[in-house]
C-alpha cells in the first residue's frame, strides 16, 4: 500500500516534467526536422521496450465502448489489445495481430516518409472474442482529427466484426486516439 501511495505521489511530478520538457512555441524552419519523434516523459509507461510506434483509442460513446491499443515493432510485428460492449452486439475483448498505417504522420498531418514514421491513423486486425466464448475476426480503422481541434470534431474508431465469411456488421464510436510517440 506504501508503495502505491508513492508511486501516486511521483504521478503530478512526471506530468508537469513532461509539461516543462515541451517547447511552448514551433521549431525554426531554419532548422531540419529531427529524424525520430521527441520521446516525452511519460512514453516508457505507454510504449514497450523496443516498440516503434504505438496507437491508443478510447471513445466517449454513451451507449457503447470501445477501447484498444495497437503497439508496432520494427521487424512490422504488431501487438495489442483491447475491449468493446455494444448493445445488440454483445462485449468481448480484442487481440490485435496486424496494423496497416495510412493518411499523415506525425507531426500532424505531415506527409508519412522515412523521417516521419510515426502514423496518426491505421487500420488494426484481429481476432475479437465474446464473453460468451465466440471468436471472430476483426478490423478497427482508427481515424485522426487532430482532436482536440478548434471544431472540435472527436477522432473516430469503425469496429467491424465478421460473423460469417459473408456477413459483417461495423460499428462507429468518437472519442480520443492518442500516438506514442509524440
């Protein structure tokens, strides 16, 4: 319990280093853009060792949930995890096995090349298992909108589940999808 209590303590003093550790204002375009994202204070705690790029979703629907991890190494192999409850549908946990990046980089919305690796949007797969022991296989197209945004429109997430080889059925939330790193 002690140690719980300290390790809470550090908690406030790792974001506001994590605050103090970012430059208020943009770079000089007089100078190259770095060839790696800036690891921030907190990316050791959502990134694993060895992991290149990691997404994060989680969404504000209220009457449905979805969150999930996507982790990407440099040898392309990709794992994560996650969880969803749909009414009508039913709730279950994902296995992430495969990511395909697509759209911009980071930072946002810059062209994806071989200095800005790290992707604001992609589409996982896997396989979803049921609570009630069915698996089946998924997809999760995890959109950016650069939340928060001045529109503030929310980044979006299309679960699909594939019953059958024939049939398909896809479900959208809005929420926050966060990148490590950053």
């Amino acid at each position: 319990m002690l140690r719980l209590r300290r390790t809470a303590a550090l908690v406030p003093s790792l974001l506001l280093a994590a605050a103090c550790a970012e430059t208020p204002t943009a770079p000089s375009t007089d100078h190259p853009l770095a060839t790696a994202p800036d690891l921030s204070v907190v990316t050791p705690f959502l990134l694993p060792p060895g992991a290149d790029w990691g997404l994060y979703v989680q969404s504000f629907n209220q009457n449905r949930t979805l969150n999930a991890r996507v982790i990407h190494y440099p040898s392309g192999s990709v794992t994560g995890n996650g969880s969803f409850a749909i009414p009508g549908a039913g709730s279950g946990v994902l296995r992430v096995t495969g990511a395909t990046p697509y759209g911009n980089c980071i930072p946002n919305g810059h062209v994806c090349d071989e200095d800005h690796q790290v992707p604001e949007s992609a589409i996982a797969s896997g396989t979803a298992t049921f609570f009630t022991g069915r698996h089946v296989p998924f997809t999760l197209d995890l959109h950016s909108n650069f939340w928060p945004n001045p529109t503030n429109t929310y980044d979006t997430a299309r679960l699909t589940l594939c019953y059958t080889s024939t049939y398909c059925a896809s479900y959208s939330f809005y929420g926050e999808l966060h990148h490590e790193p950053q």
